[in-house]
C-alpha cells in the first residue's frame, strides 16, 4: 500500500521524501511460477529436514518418527478444522480479510517507482527465504533499492518489537535525516 501511494503521488507531481519498507514481500509473489518455486523450496526444505532426523536412527526409531510426524499432521488438520470460521466469529472476519488481501495482491500489477526505496531486511537470513521475494523491490525502483539490514536472528515478525526496534528506529533516522526539507510553496503554507 505504501509503494503504490508513494507511485501514484509522484505520478501527481508531488514530492514524496521517503518511501520505506519494512520486510514487506513484493507483490512478484504472486506470480505463479514464483509460488511453485516458494512450494517446491519449502517441501525440498521440510525433506532434508527430515533426511537428516532419520539418518543415525534404528529402523524402530525411523517408524516411531514417521508415525508421530502423522499423528502431528492429522492434529493440526483435525485443530484447524475445529477452530474454523464457524466456531469464532472474530477468527472468520479475519480469514475474510486475509483471503481478500490476497486475492486483492494477486490482482495487483505494479508499476515502476521513480524514486529510489529505502528497504529494511530484518537480518542477512531473510533474504535465504527467496520465496518471501524481498528484493525484486529493486526491478520496481527506478531510483533503486537501498536495503537496510538489521541485527542477526531478527526476524519480520519481530523486527518492529523490543529490543530490535531501536535498530530499526534508528536506522529510519538516519534515512529521514538525508530527506531534504520539502519545498513549500504559499499556498502549501
């Protein structure tokens, strides 16, 4: 939302002196064949995971593992079954609202940027989750894509929470100190 504000503001011919993102997935997530490639990571991930966890145990250990990685399969399904839309009104709205943000994401073309975003990764890991899609900003930037790494074994989720948000907060500083002063005209006045 803030990329496409930004866009269609200096389309108006108004200055924007920052446009800042946080972690924020680029909408080249949606491309199908970027969402079969995020599938293919993460099962290929989950696999290797479980390779390695079977490899030093015995043939008994190995069953053990496989029937407890099911049981825990069909109690997730079995849980999110349970606690559907049906049984928490609250919990239905906001599948509603998820499922129209991606619907409304997945409609989305963006056009080219003319300014140059400032990017804000959580850490050097994100960018290993190459189905998140982070980086492709840059293609949508024409002033380009400066990025702005955070602490080690920070994560989206909590990159805006204690103590990482001084990080960040300080780093935005930075950022807003290089903007310079907006041109006021008098009728902005």
């Amino acid at each position: 939302v803030a990329f496409e504000v930004a866009r269609q503001l200096r389309a108006q011919g108004l200055e924007v002196g920052l446009l800042a993102l946080f972690e924020g997935p680029c909408p080249t997530i949606f491309l199908l064949r970027n969402r079969i490639r995020f599938i293919a990571q993460h099962l290929a991930r989950r696999a290797a995971h479980h390779a390695r966890a079977l490899s030093d145990l015995s043939t008994r250990e190995k069953l053990r593992y496989l029937l407890e990685r099911v049981r825990m399969l069909r109690e997730g399904m079995t849980h999110r079954n349970q606690n559907g839309s049906q049984n928490d009104p609250v919990t239905g709205f906001k599948e509603q609202v998820s499922q129209a943000t991606v619907a409304a994401a997945r409609r989305y073309v963006p056009n080219v940027y003319p300014g140059r975003i400032d990017f804000f990764l959580a850490s050097e890991e994100s960018p290993k989750f190459s189905y998140r899609r982070q980086l492709d900003w840059g293609a949508f930037a024409a002033g380009g894509l400066r990025v702005h790494v955070g602490p080690d074994g920070c994560t989206g989720d909590i990159m805006l929470l204690e103590p990482n948000v001084k990080v960040f907060a300080e780093r935005l500083r930075e950022c807003l100190d290089g903007v310079p002063a907006p041109h006021l005209s008098r009728t902005h006045a």
